[in-house]
C-alpha cells in the first residue's frame, strides 16, 4: 500500500521552472532517497511534499488524503507527516527539553521506545507515519553519522515509521535506500534501486554522485574490451574495484603503474593506458610506481554511457 504518492509535481517561481513535473510513489515501510547535487530541486520537493511550499501543479496525498499547501490552509503541514528541517529553528526563550516535552502526542510507553531507539534522555514526538528528513547527516562526523544511521533504521523496524530522506552525499544512502530518486537542474532523471544507480547510471552526473569512477574512450577502451563495437558519443564507465590487475600479458590491455595511495581498508592505484588514466581498488598493492601491468575489466562489470563530444 502506498503512504505517498507524488503526481505531476512542479514549481516555478518568478518565471523560472525550479522543478519540472515529477510523479513517484512510496510504499508503507519503504526506504525512499532524493539524491543530486546542491541546487538540484531536492529540499524544495521535499518541502513540497510536507505541504509547506504551494506547488504550482500536481498533487500530493499522503496517508490517504491529499496534502494541501500553504495557501490552502492556516496551519502548514499535513496530519501523520513530520518535516524535519536542515535548519535548527528551535524558540531561543525555551530548552530544548521543554520544545519536546510540549510537542509530544504519544502515550508514555511508546515514547519510551523512542527514547531508547534515539539513545537520548528526552525525546518527544507527534508520533508520524511518514518522516520527512532533509540533509540529516549534515555536518556530522563519521561516528555520530553512523548513529543517527542506526537511528533512522530502527525507526523504521522497531516504529513503523516510513522515511524520505534526502543527502547531500548519496554514498550515504547505498546501503540504506530500498529505492533513490536522482533529480538534476530540477528534473527527476533516474529512479531506482541503489545498485543499479552505482552500477548502470543514466549519465556521468549521476555516475559522480555514487562515488569514484573513470571514463575510458578510444584506445584504451578498445584494449580493455578488444573485438567489440561501441555506440557513437559513448565512453565506458568503470568503478574502481572493477577492474582486475596482473602481470603483463595476462590480459589485452597494458598499462604502466603511476601512484599507490593507501585509502585504509584498501589501496588506489593510478594506471595508465593508451594515455589515459583509471583508478583501480585493490588490497594489498601489490604493484609500484612505474610497473607494467596488465588490466582487465571484471566479468559483467563496465557500462558504456552517452557523454558529450
């Protein structure tokens, strides 16, 4: 069943389309990311959502009924739907403990397990059915990051809670989304599960949103995918941990080791081919600066994406 669903949503405002009409729907219980860079239209679809912005057309329904925007009602928002902003607008004349004690709706029991799902003293909410959270692991270190991941994952498991989130580092949302929504300039131009955005992305935008990769052209796609025939104005994507290295002539392509970088978990190394570059993952190195090896493409591995000439 569908907690929300999204159909021809657009804004423009003063002239200008800020996000062209998108349609999409979310499943009770689904984990659902927005994903793009900065000024793609993320946070204001998601405020559009949470019927704080009017939307120039489409609609929204959500639980059921249909979320009305700020023009439409006196108090903005939509019931069973919480929006959490980047922003920390909290009243300065209160502590934070009093904000929360005040907003809480939940009988005592299940606000004790939100207190113990968020590992905090006092926690008090409005007991929503579909969470709205924008940008949540802004400006958080990598183990506070890793908590409030945990946090948002139980929320959902252990509360019935059904989130959209969006991030500005979509890395952070491969291993948690069901399914992400990449917007560019306004416009939704992939949807998906998060293993076919990383693996097959509809171009090389959304190819850098997911993480390191190279383009391979010319020679050195040839060497490294020898007999085969290619369509015009493509290049060959390849993620680093998908390509294979050996001693010289192990396989068609030859390059020449440039840099060994220790990442921690892993070593990159720098190879050259027929005077480009691509980045392989490996552990251990393995290999030296200045070394000819031999590189292969991994079994399955590689996709051939438009880019311009």
């Amino acid at each position: 069943m569908d907690i929300l669903t999204v159909t021809n949503l657009s804004l423009t405002e003063n002239g200008v389309a800020v996000l062209q009409p998108i349609s999409f729907s979310q499943k009770r219980g689904q984990k659902l990311a927005l994903a793009g860079e900065s000024g793609a239209g993320k946070s204001t679809l998601l405020q559009l959502v949470a019927g704080l912005i009017q939307p120039s057309t489409g609609v929204v329904h959500a639980n059921g009924s249909r979320v009305r925007g700020p023009q439409e009602t006196l108090v903005a928002g939509h019931p069973g739907v919480a929006y959490l902003s980047q922003k920390s607008d909290l009243p300065h004349s209160l502590r934070v403990e009093q904000v929360l004690r005040y907003a809480n709706q939940r009988p005592e029991a299940e606000a004790q397990a939100v207190y113990e799902v968020c590992r905090i003293a006092h926690l008090l909410l409005s007991a929503p059915q579909l969470l709205l959270l924008d940008e949540p692991f802004s400006n958080l270190d990598r183990t506070h990051k890793r908590i409030l991941q945990g946090i948002i994952e139980e929320l959902g498991t252990r509360l019935g809670i059904t989130c959209l989130l969006v991030s500005h580092d979509a890395a952070d949302v491969l291993g948690w989304a069901d399914e992400v929504l990449v917007l560019h300039r306004g416009r939704l131009v992939q949807q998906g599960p998060p293993e076919l955005l990383y693996r097959q992305p509809v171009d090389e935008a959304t190819a850098a949103l997911f993480g390191d990769y190279s383009l391979v052209r010319g020679a050195a796609r040839r060497a490294l995918r020898p007999g085969q025939r290619f369509p015009k104005a493509t290049a060959l994507l390849l993620r680093p941990e998908q390509l294979r290295l050996g001693p010289p002539g192990a396989a068609e392509a030859v390059g020449t080791v440039r840099t060994v970088r220790f990442m921690g978990g892993y070593y990159e190394v720098e190879i050259a081919i027929a005077e480009q570059v691509v980045r392989v993952r490996m552990h251990p190195a393995g290999f030296q600066p200045g070394e000819k090896v031999s590189v292969a493409v991994a079994t399955g591995a590689g996709w051939n994406i438009a880019v311009s000439a």
